[in-house]
C-alpha cells in the first residue's frame, strides 16, 4: 500500500481555517488549533445571530405599528386582525416603514 503524503492538501485546509479566523486577536489567528475552535464558534454565532437578527426585527415592526396605532387609539391586535378580515396583503415589514414615513397612509389604512 502506497504512502499517503498530505502536503498540499493540509497546507490548503490550514490557509482556510486561518483565513476565516484572519483578524482575531492573540494566538486565534496565527496557531491552528486555536484557529480551529475559533472558527467554528464563530460560525455558530454567525448562524444564531441569523435567527436573531430576523426575530428582533420582526419585534422593532410589530413596536413600531403598535405604537403608530396607540396615536390613533387602537390597539396592535385590533389592527391586524381588521386587515385580515378585509383581506390586506400587507405585511408588517411594509406597514410598519408606512406607519414611520407616512402617519397619514397609515391611518387611512388603520381605519379603512
């Protein structure tokens, strides 16, 4: 059975794990084994922070209509629940960028 020599390839997967960890400070971006655990934590955290950044988001818009609609003296629930009754396809994405840019769209929404 031939000898299996692993120059390159170890080389190339090295250049990697230490390219991922390039700006991270003390032994995390120079020593492999270090650079290892640090590169796959911080793709975990990357990963976690994906899911949050979406869940906090979706919290700042439900805040932002809910607070649009207290001016007017209605509730979150309330207004959301008459758009789907009546049938508006607008997402709270889109109606919370109107209740910030333009209070007036957003009450004619509110109260149609």
């Amino acid at each position: 059975m031939p000898r299996v020599k692993r120059g390159t390839h170890r080389i190339k997967r090295r250049k990697n794990i230490l390219a991922r960890t390039k700006g991270m400070m003390w032994g995390r971006k120079s020593k492999i084994t270090l650079a290892k655990v640090a590169a796959t934590k911080a793709g975990v955290n990357a990963y976690v922070g994906r899911k949050l950044k979406k869940r906090n988001n979706r919290r700042l818009q439900q805040t932002r209509i809910g607070a649009a609609a207290k001016v007017l003296g209605l509730k979150y629930s309330t207004i959301i629940s008459d758009l789907k009754k009546k049938n508006v396809a607008l997402d709270r994405k889109s109606l919370s960028e109107i209740a910030r840019l333009y209070p007036a769209v957003f009450e004619k929404i509110a109260k149609a």
